[in-house]
C-alpha cells in the first residue's frame, strides 16, 4: 500500500457508501447483484487498507445510518 494508505481507505469507504445509498434506493437501475459485489470488494479493501481515518469513518457512517431510519434500508432490499 505504501506509506500513504489514507488515500486507499477514503476511496473505498466512499465507494461502499455510494454502493449502500444506491441500494437501499428503490428505483434505481443498477444491478443489484454487482451493487453487492462492489460493496464486499471495497470493506475488504478498507479492512486491508489499515488506515485508522478509515475505520473512523466506518464508524461515524454506521452510526449515522443507524441513528436515521435502518428497516428502511433492509426491507428494501
């Protein structure tokens, strides 16, 4: 990963994000199966990654999501 691993996490968690936001949308055209694919991909990625920016911004994000509305998100998949 090099010396800037930062970089790498960001990316990743602001892919799964995007990938989260576009699933729980229901009227969205993306492949589903490729949605959860890309998702899986990049937590590996952020898991690899080391980067403690972002494991912190896993954590703010989770929150976030679960402090809002979570049974929307799982019962519209």
């Amino acid at each position: 990963m090099g010396p800037n691993k930062i970089v790498s996490g960001m990316y990743a968690l602001m892919m799964a994000v995007f990938s989260i936001g576009l699933l729980s949308n229901r009227k969205s055209g993306v492949n589903k199966t490729l949605l959860i694919v890309v998702l899986i991909f990049n937590l590996y990625v952020l898991l690899v990654s080391g980067s403690r920016t972002s494991y912190v911004g896993i954590l703010v994000f989770l929150s976030f999501l679960l402090s809002l509305k979570p049974q929307d998100l799982f019962f519209s998949l």
